[in-house]
C-alpha cells in the first residue's frame, strides 16, 4: 500500500554511513554537499533535523525552527534513538525509532515491560515528504523492550539487516518480575520494513551486554561497529569485523575513556580521511564530538565541538547539493 505523505522540512540522506564515498565537489549537485542529523533531546522524545554545510561538519542549524518534525501519535507517542537512511533502490529514505516516552513511566517499567515496537517513518523520493509513522512489533513477549534500532544493507541477502537491543525474561514469568539476561544486540532481515524474518541474537558466543550498535560499512567485507558497553567498561567500544557483518569481530577498544552512550558515526566529505564519532553524555549536556583518521584509540575531541548542545542519540548522513538545497527551503513540520 503507498503511504498517505505528509509535508515536512527534513531529510534526503545520501547512503547508509560510511561507504567508500567520493570527495565532495561543490559544482556537482550529485555529490555530496552537507550533513543532516536526526536527533531527540531530552525532555522532548520527537525526531528533530539539523542541516551543516560540508565546510563545517561540527556546526548544525535546526531545521522547522527549531522544533520537531516527526512526531508519534501511537505507542507511547514518544520516539527515540532515531536513525535515518536511505532506500537500497533511492526510492525512498527512513527513519527507524525507539517507542519511548520516558515522561509517562519509568526506568524500571521502560527496562521490563516496555515497548517491544519501533517506529518506522518513509519519505517520498525526494526526502520532503513523509508517511505518518507505523509501529512494528519485533520481539515476542519475553523480552523486556526494544531500543535503539538500526539498519545496513546486507550485500549477502541483499536485505536490510535490522538491529536493536532487548532482555529476554523466562516464558513462565509473564510479568517480567525475575531476572533478565541481556541486554544484547538482536536482528532480523527484511525488504520493505513491513515483514521481518524471526529475531536472531547477533554474536550469540559472546558474553558481553551491550546496547546502542552503531556499524560502518569499510568496503569488501570489512566492518567497524560501535557499541554500549552496560558492564564490563561501561564505555562506548569499538569492534571490527574482516569477514561480514555476521563474523567474528575484534575489540579495538575504547576510543573515550568517559561513561556514555548512543554513539553516532560518520564520515569528513572534504576530507574522506577523517571520521567524526558523537557520544550522549546523558546525564549532562548530550552529545559530544571526537575524530580520527585511523580508527586508532583514543579518538581526539573535534576541533571545532558539536552545536548546538543538548542533542541526545540519533545519526548524521551525507546530504546531496540538490536536497541540501532543498532541506533550507522546507521546513513545515509534518
């Protein structure tokens, strides 16, 4: 069924992360011209877009005004964690989101009886217009909740592979009331966000419990992902994997020795040498900037830091000169 679109101001992102991207040529409207972020703030659990020119990858204007642009009306009616790509085919660009509204619960619920849902936005070709969001179930009742979702393009499958964390209660404890295991990262496949193979754990051998995956496709079958460490560091941590998404992977390390989450990745158009990684200081002032050019830990804080504050996890992709052009222009909100 095509979806009935709504107008709004935000969003043509130019691929998934960090692929083996051209520089940037300004006379080209083809290439790549700016970034747009899609973020929530604290007190506000909507998807919010800034826009920053290629010159200046740090610095981000709001689009709308200011406020919000996609905004829930079912599930908990509050998003988080959005994330925004584009269609394998170009046809269209989605934003995935957690269902959350941590106003109108708790912690302790959020984290055992929350949504087992997500958001999933579609825009029209342009990335102008947009579907009113849908819900979409992933995970049975024994699990707690889901957060967080991303996707990638999976060249082995030639699907998307879709990823998110969640706890798993035992089937006998239907209220969520005994122990959990987890957090971990989970996934499923699928071509159209509509119909989802069953949800499988990713790297089912290893022990750690994390959160927030954040991948970067390098080229071939290499891979880097970040990921929120809930115990053992209690740190962002970067991994690689030479040998596909579903492979085994290596822990570089921690490229920020400080207690944070939702991480964001994505790559310098000017310079394709250069890498930024946002993380969410969540309980201060949200999103910080650091950079490298080698994957090396630690990474450096940005030269020029993240504005405006008070951003909270979400992503930045790559930006085209004609939907740059046209984000400036259309800022209705949907």
């Amino acid at each position: 069924m095509v979806p009935k679109f709504g107008v709004i101001g935000a969003v043509l992102a130019s691929g998934i992360l960090a692929h083996a991207l051209p520089q940037g040529n300004p006379s080209d409207p083809s290439q790549p011209a700016g970034y747009l972020f899609a973020a929530f703030k604290g007190d506000e659990p909507q998807v919010f877009f800034l826009t920053a020119p290629a010159d200046s990858p740090t610095t981000f204007q709001a689009l709308n005004g200011g406020r919000a642009t996609l905004i829930p009306t079912t599930g908990t009616g509050g998003a988080r964690d959005p994330f925004i790509f584009r269609a394998q085919d170009q046809s269209r660009y989605i934003v995935l989101a957690t269902d959350l509204d941590i106003g109108k619960t708790n912690w302790a619920d959020a984290q055992t009886t929350g949504s087992r849902s997500i958001y999933v936005w579609e825009s029209s070709a342009d990335g102008v217009s947009w579907s009113a969001e849908r819900l979409v179930e992933l995970m049975p009742p024994t699990a707690g909740y889901v957060w967080a979702p991303s996707a990638i393009w999976d060249v082995e499958r030639s699907q998307y592979a879709l990823f998110w964390s969640s706890v798993l209660f035992d089937a006998s404890d239907a209220a969520h009331t005994g122990p959990s295991t987890g957090p971990f990262i989970f996934y499923s496949h699928t071509s159209d966000f509509a119909t989802f193979t069953p949800p499988q754990r990713w790297n089912p051998d290893s022990t750690p419990t994390v959160i927030d995956q954040e991948i970067q496709h390098l080229g071939g079958s290499s891979y880097l992902r970040y990921l929120s460490d809930t115990q053992e560091v209690r740190r962002v941590v970067l991994e690689r994997s030479d040998t596909g998404l579903f492979g085994a992977w290596t822990r570089i390390g921690v490229p920020v020795d400080r207690v944070r989450e939702g991480p964001a990745a994505y790559r310098d158009i000017l310079d394709p040498g250069k890498y930024y990684l946002l993380e969410d200081d969540y309980g201060g002032e949200g999103y910080e900037c650091y950079s490298t050019g080698d994957f090396e830990v630690p990474y450096a804080p940005c030269e020029v830091g993240l504005t405006p504050a008070g951003l909270r996890h979400g992503a930045v992709v790559q930006v085209d000169g004609v939907s740059y052009a046209a984000l400036q222009g259309n800022v209705t909100a949907y």
